[in-house]
C-alpha cells in the first residue's frame, strides 16, 4: 500500500473516530485548587407568608424600616411564622397568655441564643425582643388571661404579621 492511500484512510479512520465520539481533542480543564465551587442551592428556607390586617400593619410597621440581614430575616421569619402555627393549633399546651409567654422565651432563648440578632437590631430605640414583646402587649395585653379564641386569633395574626414584615 502506498504512502498516500495509508494516511487517506488513516485521516477517514480519525475522522470517523471524532465523528462518533470516539476520540475527543477537547482539552480537559485543570481544576484551579484556589477556586472553591459552591453548589447553587439556597440556603434561605422558603417559608410562605400570610398577609396581615391593615391593623397588624400598622403594628409592624417600624420592622419593615429595618435594614436586616437576609440570613437574619430568613431565621426570624420561620421562627415567627412556626410560632403563629403552634399558636394556632396546640389549644391543649397553650392555654393562657402566661404559658404562652414562657414558651416564647424559652422557644426564642434556645433559638437565638447563638446569634446576636437581639442586640444587632432596635426598633423605635428599643431591642429588636423588646419592641415585640411590648407590642404584642398591646395586642392580648399584660395580665395573664386564659388563651380563648378571640386572644388565640391575635396571637397568630400579630405573629404572621411579624414574619410578613420580615419577608424580605
């Protein structure tokens, strides 16, 4: 066989071989060890948000001034939207607004005890906690009152209102 008609067929073999997928000249990349790939997945939970009475927007109307961050608003969102949902369906734990409040500390204290999300945000020159706890005094009021229907109600709809505040 001459010369010529080897590196014909040799040139038909390689490009078939490439055609097919067989063979493939396309560089691999080198991985470069200072970039770190990170995956894009969220790491901010979607939580849905109810939105509140024109009352309750009132409320929280100092919150949405805030400048948080949305890792900060994310946690506290859940925290308060699962709290709306406690509220809402544990009628035989939470039956007056004394159990209520003991929940909301120790649920709140083992929450945010790592964070310094408290102290990080004031509203209206008070503590992010205490402008809650001082409005929602204003919603069910101060004394301790057994947990009926029409404070129960509140309770969840000024706890949604918190965590559509905090929607961001």
């Amino acid at each position: 066989m001459s010369k010529t008609k080897m590196v014909v067929i040799a040139c038909l073999l390689l490009f078939v071989f490439v055609r097919n997928g067989a063979i493939d000249f396309t560089p691999t990349p080198t991985p470069d060890p200072d970039v770190i790939v990170v995956p894009d997945v969220p790491d901010v939970p979607v939580v849905p948000v109810v939105e509140p009475s024109i009352e309750m927007k009132t409320l929280v109307k100092p919150l949405l001034a805030l400048e948080i961050d949305v890792e900060d608003a994310a946690l506290l969102k859940a925290y308060f939207t699962q709290l709306a949902a406690t509220v809402k369906n544990d009628t035989k734990f939470i039956t007056s607004t004394k159990v209520l409040r003991e929940y909301i500390v120790t649920s709140g204290s083992l929450t945010f005890n790592s964070t310094d999300i408290n102290d990080k945000y004031s509203v209206n020159d008070v503590t992010f906690g205490a402008f809650i706890n001082k409005t929602y005094a204003n919603v069910v009021g101060l004394e301790n009152a057994a947990m009926d229907d029409t404070k129960r109600a509140a309770s969840v709809e000024f706890f949604e209102a918190v965590a559509w505040s905090l929607n961001r």
